[in-house]
C-alpha cells in the first residue's frame, strides 16, 4: 500500500530486501545495509519504516548523518581541557535526548542512520554500543545505555574499510544492482509523470544502460 501512495513498483526482488530488513533490525540492533547507489537502500528503510509505523501503531523517527561530513568530535562530542567540560556532538545529543525521554522518546520507535563510507576512524567509537551491553562510553567517563528501541543503521555502498570487529557486531543485508532496475526505475517515474505536477518532480540522472556504456567506451 506504502508502495503505491509513493507510486513504487514493489519488485519480489526488492520485497525480498525489505523481509530480510525487517527481521534483521529485530534480531540486531546493529545492521549494516550495503549496495551501490541507486539499489533502493534509503527508500526501502522509509518505506519500512512507514510501515511499521502503520502496523504497529507506534511513532517512527529516522534520523540520518553523514558522518565523512563532520568531524569525530562534531560526531560524538569533545572535551575541553581546560575546564574539563564536555560539549556532546550529533550522535551523542540524539542519543541523549531519547535516553532523557522528555517527549516521550521512550514509547517511539528511533533509527539513527549513518549514511556514507564506513571508516574505523570513527566507527570503532561505536563497537561497544554495538556488542550485547550497547554501551557508548564517552571520553569523560559518562556511559550511555542504547535504548531497546533505538536501532544504530550504516547505509554504505561498500565494506573496503570496515574491520572485522565491527562487521561482526552487526546484521547484514546486501543490495545488488539487480534489486532495482533501470525499468523499475523508469516506470517509477513514468508513474509519477501520470499523478504528480511536473514542477514538483525531483531531477533524475540520465539512466545509461551498462551494455550500452560499455559499448560506447569499446
């Protein structure tokens, strides 16, 4: 039903991925979506999300950072070592205030999505959070508990510069080029062509078969 408000085409191939999601987020509270750009990753987790919402009768929040466009300490927060006061950053004050619970965080459902390359220079920060004890220790010695309802998720396209250590603490769902493809993505638009203002459309790239790419190079 989500699917056709948003004029989808929900593909067995891409129903598929949003199952294996579903099951994935309850058994782990660490999952790790992988896939090139364009194979559906961010509209499954939306859709999803929305229904569950629907489902469940239960308020959904998704919150997404891009974490290669911030630093650690805007990441996770920073000391001053002078006054020795801590100052948190994105993650630590979203996680903070549902910990806080002061507009009833606790009865919502959150998924705090890192949207972009997953790098140890950050990410290791988080293996503690990710094991069983979900606990984020900060550098001035203050330990945040995850909350049940909150779920950490890394939407990357690859796994070149994630460690094992923290692989390993999360559930994996992987999605290929085939999961949505080029038709789907035409007769997507063409359906919003049919149902939306053309003014109101977003701006797609020019889609370029690969056989045809491939070629046109050769």
């Amino acid at each position: 039903q989500i699917s056709k408000e948003n004029h989808l085409i929900p593909s067995d191939a891409w129903l598929e991925k949003q199952l294996q999601l579903y099951q994935t987020q309850i058994l782990r509270h660490g999952v790790m979506v992988v896939g090139p750009s364009g194979s559906g990753k961010s509209t499954a987790l939306n859709v999803l999300l929305e229904a569950l919402e629907r489902v469940e009768n239960v308020e959904s929040c998704l919150y997404n950072i891009d974490p290669k466009a911030i630093s650690k300490e805007e990441l996770f927060g920073s000391l001053e070592p002078t006054t020795r006061e801590w100052t948190d950053g994105i993650f630590t004050h979203i996680l903070r205030k549902i910990i806080d619970n002061v507009r009833g965080e606790s009865g919502k459902r959150h998924w705090i999505v890192f949207d972009g390359d997953v790098d140890p220079e950050w990410v290791e920060n988080l293996n503690s959070l990710l094991d069983d004890n979900k606990i984020l220790t900060l550098p001035n010695g203050e330990r945040l508990s995850l909350p049940n309802n909150v779920r950490i998720i890394f939407e990357v396209e690859s796994l070149k510069y994630a460690t094992p250590a923290t692989v390993s603490r999360c559930g994996m769902i992987w999605f290929s080029e085939q999961t949505l493809t080029n038709g789907l993505i035409v007769e997507n638009y063409f359906n919003k062509l049919k149902n939306i203002a053309l003014s109101n459309l977003p701006q797609y790239p020019v889609i370029i078969d690969k056989e045809q790419k491939s070629n046109s190079s050769g």
